[in-house]
C-alpha cells in the first residue's frame, strides 16, 4: 500500500487558560492528523496522564469521544472522524481543548503558521514551550495555585502532605528532549502498539510446548494443584469465557472494551477490581479501560498471546488459540501466559504513567530471572535492597542515595512493571505494606519469597540466548 504522505503541517502554539505565567507549548502536527491524534499530542507534550475525559470545541460543535457514557446526552462529533485539513483551518484560527471536566483544564490552541510538508519532517513534534504542567488532580485552576503556596513554604500545613504526594516540583522547569519523548510514547495507538514484536515468537512457543523435558517440569499433580489456583489464569479464563458467551465491540477511538463489559467482567475476577477511588469525600470513577488496570493488563495479555483479535470498532473475538487454551491444563495455560508476558507484552503496560523501558526490559528480564533463581523457593527477601542490586547489576544508573525520592520512585516503578505481575502469575509470594496517597497498587512491596511452581517457571524462560 502506498504511504499518504501529507500536505501540510500546522504549526500551533496551545496554551493553558487563565494561567500567569503562560504555561504553553509550540507543536508541528500533519494536516491528515484527526482530533484523536490531535489529542494524543496535547497530552503527549503536557505531561498530561491521560486518563480523564476531553473535548474539542470549534464554535458551538463539539469533538470527542462519543463512545464516553458521559457524552449520552451530548450531541457530539467523533473526533476520529475529522483531520485538521477537513476543517480547513487558516492562520490565526483559535479553537479549545479541555481536559478533565472536574479540573476543567481548557486550552487554547491558535494555527499560527500552515507550511508545506517535507519528506524529512519529523510529526509529530514540539519545537519550543515554557513551564511545567500543573500535577495532575490537583484541583485545577485555585487547587494548582494553593499547592504551589503551600510548596513555596516549608512551614505551611500542607507541605509536608503535598511533598509526599507528588515529591518535588519545578514550575518553571520545560527540557524539549523529554516532551518530544512523552509525545512518541503517547501517539501510537494501545491495539496492537503496546505489545513488542517478535516474528520467533510462534515457533519458540511450539518448540518449548513440544520439548518433552521441559513439560515434565510442569506436568506432576504438585504443579497443577499450584498453576490451578494462580490469579491471572483464573482472570484469563473469566475475560475469555466472557467474550465466547457476549459481544463486544473495541470503542472507536482505541479499540478498548465498553463500559458493560468492563464492569461485568470486574466482577468475575478473583480480585475485587477498583470501578471507584476516593480521595477524601471525592469519589473519581473510571471513564475507559485503561482506567481499569486489572482487565486492561489481561486484555494486552491474552491480545499479545492470539487468543483473541478485534480492535477499532471490532468485535473482540475468541480465536481457535484461545479455544485451545481454555481446554489446556491449569499448568499449560499458566505457561503459556507467563511466556507471552516475558518475551512479548510490554512491561509497562501496568502503569497509568509514562514510563519507559524500552530494549532495557530484556536486560532486566534476564538478570531478573538469574537472581530468582538463585534464591531457594521460600526464602523470604527484603524488595528494596534486592531491586536496587538488581538494577544496579543490569547497569542501569541508580538515583543517588541521598535523592530518596528518585530512589523511591524508581523502585515503585519496578515494583508495578515486573513485581505486581510476577505475584499474580504465582511466581512469588509477596508482602506489602501500606503506601499513603497510592492508587495503583493495593500497597508498598515490602518483602517476597519465589514460589516451587515460579522457580519452573524461570527455568523456561532463562535463556542467554535472547530471542
């Protein structure tokens, strides 16, 4: 298929409202750019999270996402169905975007230039900006105002608490490399973007399912009574049970599941899934599937290993894999899954934040399961100092000991994209304590032991030999 190239490029400055100083940002988007795209950037170059309703407004019509319950009442354009050159915007055109209608962050947006497109631009990206985006759920406009007060002063009531939420924060502080990189993580789209390709994939699966040696690690009544009663398998079974027995069909936007679906699904698996936090008397609930990170992390999971397909507008269907996998025994499905999560998904698919790991996450991989398997199945290992020797074994550059809020960060970070899964794979046993101010997690990985069944299971992914 021949590539469209576009046209033009926009050149647009967007700028938070009713904020001094100007908190702004200059980007060049393609004119074959839709307002999703569009959208994908204003969070991309803020620092925005992306987990909060938007709209468009040009005039009286609105743009977004009409698939958001709360757009029923709402006569509402699909924003994946207009590009900036269906518009036929001109120099100086003004319109607005608002984020998060509780915060209600609107922005405007001005066409400042409309230049000829050139086979070497890169797009999207920003090409200049000033000052840091406010936190996110900071309150908007008055809430940003009174954290910055109260940042600003030590002795305030409130520091103490707005530090240990967010830690540190530079208003002033804009570096271009980082946004361009924000933007890349946040412009291509979650199905099937979010999974790493591995054309070997297929025939290392069936090569490991066919070695007799291997299966004899799993195949005793000892490991299927274990993998029986791992929680992601059982997750598995329920999200494809679910999606034999109903239809239903990816959003527009992203592929993601409806809202039904999402909530009756939330209450087949073994753990209760969050639909609601509270924040104080607050009561925030969530608006798509990638607010639900549970179903979210299953639907990459079982997307990744073929047992399902769908996407835009599809129906998510049961492939015959995925048929076949609901017949395999519990230690055969658990195999399957942990493989396809080790060498395929994308491991930071677990957070809601930009984090990014990059060719780094086999590196980890690697001496991660080296030091689990070096431990005895049982013995109990303070997380914080293990993490920080593994990370530091894997060369990657630690935080200084004295920035203990990087370091901090850095270890909750670890703890989400490989901990958290590894427990729910049934790989290791795991103590936390409580985390004030954390919603993504049910707490702080405090200690953890590798399990019989996961030490079989790190013996058939260790491999030197990265595929």
């Amino acid at each position: 298929m021949k590539k469209e190239y576009p046209k033009n490029v926009y050149q647009i400055k967007i700028a938070l409202k009713n904020i001094k100083p100007l908190i702004w940002r200059r980007v060049l988007v393609a004119d074959n750019a839709n307002f999703h795209d569009l959208h994908a950037v204003i969070q991309g170059v803020f620092g925005w999270w992306n987990y909060h309703l938007h709209e468009f407004r040009i005039g009286r019509v609105k743009y977004g996402d009409p698939d958001n319950d709360d757009f029923s009442l709402v006569d509402i354009q699909d924003e994946n169905d207009f590009t900036l050159a269906e518009m036929r915007f001109s120099e100086g055109t003004s319109f607005t975007y608002e984020y998060d209608f509780g915060d209600g962050w609107e922005h405007s947006l001005k066409i400042e230039k409309i230049i000829p497109f050139e086979k070497m631009m890169k797009l999207p990206q920003c090409i200049a900006g000033k000052r840091a985006c406010p936190p996110e759920d900071v309150g908007g406009r008055p809430g940003y105002e009174e954290y910055l007060t109260a940042l600003a002063d030590p002795k305030h009531e409130q520091y103490e608490q707005y530090l240990e939420w967010r830690g540190e924060f530079d208003a002033e502080y804009f570096d271009l490399d980082e946004t361009n990189q924000q933007l890349a993580e946040l412009v291509e789209p979650k199905w099937p973007g979010s999974i790493i390709s591995n054309a070997g994939f297929e025939q290392f699966m069936a090569d490991k399912f066919s070695d007799p040696l291997r299966w004899a690690i799993l195949n005793n009544k000892e490991t299927q009574f274990a993998a029986s009663a791992v929680p992601i398998r059982r997750d598995v079974n329920a999200f494809l049970t679910y999606m034999t027995e109903n239809k239903v069909i990816g959003t527009k936007a992203l592929g993601n599941l409806p809202r039904k679906a999402i909530e009756e699904i939330a209450a087949q698996f073994v753990k209760p899934v969050a639909l609601e936090v509270e924040i104080g008397t607050f009561v925030s609930r969530f608006n798509t599937e990638d607010d639900v990170w549970p179903i979210y992390f299953v639907h990459v999971l079982v997307d990744a290993a073929g047992l399902i397909k769908g996407g835009l507008g599809k129906r998510w269907q049961v492939t015959s894999a995925g048929e076949n996998f609901l017949s395999l025994p519990p230690a055969l499905q658990v195999w399957q899954l942990f493989a396809t999560w080790w060498y395929k998904a994308d491991w930071t698919v677990a957070v809601s934040f930009s984090f990014d790991l990059g060719s780094y996450q086999q590196i980890f991989a690697h001496y991660l399961a080296a030091a689990l398997l070096a431990l005895p199945s049982g013995e109990s290992q303070l997380f914080d100092p293990f993490v920080d020797k593994l990370l530091k074994d894997g060369g990657r550059v630690m935080p200084a000991k004295s920035d203990e809020y990087a370091l901090a960060n850095l270890r909750r970070r670890m703890q989400y994209v490989a901990f958290d899964p590894l427990v729910d794979f049934g790989v290791i046993f795991a103590q936390y304590e409580k985390f004030e101010f954390e919603l993504l997690t049910s707490g702080k990985l405090k200690s953890f032991s590798p399990t019989e069944l996961g030490h079989k299971l790190l013996k058939l992914v260790y491999d030197p030999v990265m595929i």
